[in-house]
C-alpha cells in the first residue's frame, strides 16, 4: 500500500520494457475502486478511452515515447472506504503510426439513434 492524504498530489509512471525503440506507450484508462477486485461496481474514471474525466489530471513530458507519466489527486470515494485502488490500461503501438490508437487521443463512443 501507499499511503496518501486527501487532495495529495500523486504522480505515476508507466515504463514499457522492450528493446524496440520503435514503440510509444498510450494512457488509455485509469479506474479507481474501493474494492481491490472489483473495477465494475463502484468506481470512479479518472480516465476513459483517453478523455481524461478528473481535473486534476494532467500527462507530464517524458522524454521517452516508451513512458508515460501524469498526475491526479488523491481522493476518497466516501468515508465507508478506507482504501482507493487503482487500474490503469495501456496501449502500446509503433512510432509514427498515425492510425493506431495511441495517436487518436480522446475517442468518445457515438450514440445511436432510436428508432420509433
């Protein structure tokens, strides 16, 4: 465990192992729970898809494609919890592959239209 006060300013990275120089790491989404097995029922989005949905993050420069870093504060999801655990998805794609995932960004899923 790593043990934070509320409104603490966390900072993560996410370093991807290879000797492929060629390979970018993406943020896709970052979840947070009070259950340490369960992501589904109660949560909190921190980031989804790439659309970042807490304002407190922030992505930081890294000077590496193959590292991701960014921010957000800590918080509590109410005070029956005393615990917030954290899942993160990323996305690893090649260099300058302009129409793979990691270079699209945010991507928000379109609603369909309701026939009558």
């Amino acid at each position: 465990p790593y043990y934070v006060d509320i409104n603490q300013i966390l900072f993560l990275e996410a370093y991807l192992h290879s000797s492929d120089s060629n390979l970018v790491l993406f943020v896709d989404t970052c979840v947070a729970s009070p259950h340490p097995n369960d992501f589904t029922t109660v949560t909190y989005d921190i980031i989804r898809n790439g659309c970042i949905k807490d304002s407190t993050y922030a992505n930081y420069y890294s000077p590496y494609k193959h590292m991701a870093r960014f921010k957000f504060s800590a918080f509590q999801f109410v005070r029956s919890y005393p615990s917030v655990y954290l899942k993160c998805e990323f996305v690893v794609c090649r260099l300058n592959d302009y129409s793979s995932r990691c270079y699209q960004g945010c991507i928000t899923r379109s609603k369909r239209e309701a026939s009558s």
